[in-house]
C-alpha cells in the first residue's frame, strides 16, 4: 500500500494561501453600513462580479462533482456548465434589470415586493436551508475528502471544523466586499491550477489522440471515445438523458443563476446595470473552459486509472453488509477521482499549489453562502421584526448569524455520504425538489401581470408540500414507477405544477394592485425603449451584441462535442 504526504514545500504553499487569504479578506472588508456589509457597497465593476461568480459557483464540491461524474457518465455533465452561459444570456435581458432597479438587498425581498410579505418569508426560509445543506455543507465535505487523505488519523469532524473556520475568518468581520474581493485570488488559482493538472493528464496519457486511443481500446461499457466524449445522450440514457437536458437543465440553472442569493447577491452589489450585464455575461464565458480544464481530466482517469488500486487513499465506504472499508477503486468510489489525479499526477510544490487552489475553490463557495444567507436572515427576518435597527445593528446580526449557520453546515456535512453516493448526485438531488416551485413563481411574477399574492403562495406551498410526499414515498418505495421518473425530468413536471397552481389560484381571486405590476413586470416598452439607449453604443459596451457573440462560442462548443 503506498502512502500519502505532503512535503515541507507543498505544506507551506498551503499554509501561506491559508493565512495569506483570511489577511486579505479582513483587509478587504466593509461593514460601515449595512449596505456596505451585505452588498460591498454597490460599487463593484464588470471583471469582479464575472470572476466572483464564477469562482462561488465552482467550489471544492463542483470541481470534485464534475471530475467524479466525468469518470461515471463522461463529458455529459459539462451540460450543466455551457447551460449557464445560456441561462445568463436571459438573466441579464429579463431578470437583472428589474432586481437593481428595485434597490432590493435579497431575492425574497423582491418577492415581496412582486407579491406579498407571505412569499418572501417562506423563500427566505427554503433558501437558507438550501444553503446550508446543499451550498456549505457539501463545501466543507469535499474539503474533507482532500485533507482526510493527507490527515486519515484525524477525525472528519476536526478537519470540517478547522475549514469552516477558515471560510468564516474573514466572511464574519468583512463581509461581501472581503468575499467578493478573496473571490477573485481564489479563482485565478483554481483555474491555474486546474490548467496545470489538465496539462500534466495530458502528458500521461499522451494528449488528445492518446486520450481518445486509450478510451476505444478499454471501451469502459462498451462505450467507444465517440460516445464518451459525447454531450448529447439518448432519451434511455439513465444519467442525463437528451430530455432532461433540454426540459431539467434549464429551469435548475435558472434556479441557481437567476433567483439563488448567494449567487444573485454579487451581481447586485455592482454599480450599476451595464456592470451587472457586463459582469453575468463574463462569467458565462469563464464557464465555457471548464470542459477542457475540469471534465476532460476525469474523463482522462478512465484511461489512466481504472484498474488502479486506491487503497493508498485510505478512503473509507460502507460495503454491502453497512461495515466500513477502505475503498479499493474508483468504481466504488468516484468521489475519489479528482484526488486521485492529483496525487498521482502532480510533482511536489505544483501539488500544494493545486490543493490550495481546492481549499481556495472550497472557502469561495462557503464564504459566499454564508454571506448570502446571513443576508436572508438579517435582512427578510431581523429587520422586519426590529425596523428601527441601526445599521451597525444589522451587521452585528449578519455577523452573529453567520456563525451560527456555520456550525449547522459543519454539523450536517459528514451526513452527506449516507444521503447520496457520490457528491454530484446529493447536489442535484436536493435542487430537483427545491428549485422547480421557485423558478415557477418568478416566472410567473415577472411575465405574467395577473398572477397575484395568493397565487404565489398558494402554489409554493403546495408545490413543497408535493415535493415532501414525492421524497416520503420515494424512501419507502411507494409507486416507483412515478417517484423514479429521472430527477431532471421530475423538474419540468414540479415546475409545470407549481406554475399552474398559480394561475389557478390567482385567476380565481383579485388581479393584483398596479404597484405590483407596472415596475415589476416585463413588457414590449422596456425593449423599446431600452434599444433606443444602446444606439451609437460601440459594439463592446452594447450588452445585447456580447450577449449573441457568447451565445455563438456556446454553440460551437455544443456542436463539436455533440
């Protein structure tokens, strides 16, 4: 059995970064005011609200899902990652406008102020759950997974807590400005350190044409490169069918992009529309790489690393009998495969400039939810209870509420293996049955005028009181010809059911009040008259010609590994 180590220099790199970034982020902080605080002060600029975007949304779990998913499934989960750059092309025409217009600090506050208080809370409430099961807790998991190969005699409880500490050095007293502003460190490491590992697979493998030999002569499944490096999947596919990539995909990005708060918060802290355009646009480009840097390395491991004895990892799962053993391939355990590759792949010095850039990757994502969620609470509960509260108040709230919510995530992560068998499917799992009913209810705010306060509400807790019996009846089995449907494709139908019930409910009361609609609703004018503002602007600035031009990059892409 071999065994794994850090050396002196790979250690201090780690070391450095740790202590480098939680200095730069309280360096970086702003809390005079509540809006500088929870929204860095409205002042960021085009390149910060991309970059931190991106870098909240590939954390340590995304990077360690997508090379785990890619050794199961192969490049088919890189639909998520293009989905985005699609989803952001519509998020900057439709949704952004009316959220930095509005002034809102939350995404439920703007529910509030489309429906009524009713639906903010409720959201509120569903999205810090969210947050701190899906978004931190699996964050501070997959940390875990990297440093309980180098620490195996440390408790997974111990590793959790010291990351969570970290995360939450700097998020606590600085705020978004210290996370947006260690967002951008952290994702020029994580993409430079994921460029260096993909170039050093492809050394071993024997680049793009030893890749694609290796995958037809092992045939994993039957399956030739053709098919591996293949996006779109047959309707039979089990794990991402072309149905589900064209009916789920959509409406969970939409969820995550469009109507999350951890990762709508960066786009409302800048200073104005064209940087909050600029900026979402930027990031879906950012996303388009992935499949090269962050997917084909997984992809890689089928060719490198499949008869290959991970025991070395000292990796742990639960057999057949519910006993714990060290885990013997990454068959058994995909949630391996990115560690794997670094560690066998990587020289000593690149090595810890790697794991630092995983840590970099887990702290973004962490950071940002708790901010996000500590926003939600302070802002949708504490200021609504206490509305004379001075802003310094508000802050000392956020700050006392993130460290609560902190020690939640720590305590739920170790949970996460026994919910899910690998990383990627506990993420999707969770968003297929929280999303739907939230996407509808924006959907139907935004485009349709006549949905009303009841509607909205109605059908959201309706819509999750479904998602609780589907969830009850699935763990026990009951009717498993309509609880197994393939997640992706239970998303369109829970999105079609909590959007009807809205249109139902709200047809059959009062329209609601003009204030509610003629601000807060998309209409034929804001084209109009938005067209008129971009003429004679220079085809860089125009947002809508950037946003054809990514959507064209996005294409060619999907088309060449279709």
């Amino acid at each position: 059995m071999e065994s794994i180590g850090l050396s002196g220099i790979d250690l201090t790199i780690i070391i450095v970064y740790l202590v480098g970034i939680v200095w730069y982020g309280i360096r970086k902080g702003k809390k005079e005011s509540s809006e500088d605080y929870f929204l860095a002060g409205r002042d960021m600029v085009w390149p910060i609200v991309g970059i931190s975007l991106f870098a909240a949304n590939i954390g340590s779990n995304t990077l360690i899902g997508l090379a785990s998913d890619a050794y199961q499934t192969n490049v088919a989960v890189y639909n998520y990652e293009w989905m985005a750059a699609v989803v952001l092309v519509f998020f900057s025409i439709f949704f952004l406008p009316f959220y930095l217009r509005s002034k809102v600090y939350t995404m439920p506050e703007f529910l509030e102020r489309r429906y009524d208080s009713r639906s903010r809370y409720l959201f509120s409430t569903i999205t810090i759950i969210g947050n701190v099961i899906i978004d931190t807790a699996s964050g501070l998991y997959a940390g875990n997974l990297i440093l309980k190969i180098i620490f195996p005699e440390v408790e997974s409880w111990i590793i959790i807590s010291f990351l969570a500490f970290a995360a939450a050095a700097y998020t606590i007293p600085g705020g978004l400005s210290s996370v947006v502003h260690t967002e951008v460190i952290q994702a020029i490491l994580l993409i430079f350190g994921s460029m260096l590992l993909t170039y050093f697979c492809f050394v071993e493998v024997g680049g793009w044409q030893g890749m694609i030999d290796g995958v037809n002569a092992l045939a994993p499944e039957g399956k030739n490169a053709e098919e591996v490096l293949s996006l779109v999947k047959p309707a039979s596919d089990p794990d991402l069918p072309w149905t589900g990539l064209i009916l789920g995909v959509p409406l969970l990005g939409f969820y995550f992009w469009a109507n999350n708060q951890f990762m709508v918060q960066r786009v409302l802290s800048a200073k104005n529309l064209d940087h909050g355009r600029w900026g979402a646009l930027f990031a879906g480009l950012l996303k388009l790489p992935v499949l090269f840097i962050m997917v084909i390395p997984g992809v890689m491991a089928i060719v490198l690393f499949q008869d290959l004895d991970v025991s070395f990892l000292n990796y742990k799962i639960d057999n057949a009998a519910g006993v714990q053993v060290i885990c013997e391939n990454l068959e058994d355990c995909p949630n391996m495969t990115y560690p794997v590759l670094i560690y066998k792949l990587l020289p000593t010095g690149i090595l810890g400039l790697v794991i630092a850039g995983l840590l970099a990757a887990m702290s973004s994502s962490i950071s940002a939810t708790l901010n996000s969620a500590s926003t939600l609470i302070t802002m949708d509960f504490v200021s609504k209870i206490r509305p004379g509260m001075s802003s310094k108040g508000l802050v000392r709230v956020g700050q006392i509420a993130t460290v609560v919510l902190v020690i939640l995530a720590a305590a739920w992560a170790p949970m996460i293996e026994t919910v899910a068998s690998s990383l990627w499917e506990y993420l999707q799992l969770v968003l297929t049955y929280i999303a739907p009913p939230i996407v509808a209810t924006f959907v139907m705010g935004l485009f349709y005028k006549r949905a009303n306060a009841n509607g909205a509400f109605y059908s959201l807790l309706l819509s999750y009181g479904l998602a609780i019996v589907i969830i009850i009846m699935k763990s026990n089995d009951i009717a498993p010809g309509l609880t197994n449907i393939h997640f992706l494709l239970q998303v369109p139908i829970l999105f079609v059911i909590c959007a009807g019930l809205n249109f139902i409910i709200s047809n059959a009361g009062a329209p609601p009040a003009a204030e509610k609609v003629d601000d807060l609703t998309w209409n034929r004018r804001i084209y109009t008259a938005e067209t008129k503002e971009l003429e004679g602007l220079p085809w860089y600035k125009n947002y809508r010609v950037l946003s054809v031009l990514l959507l064209i990059l996005t294409a060619f892409i999907v088309i060449w590994f279709w």
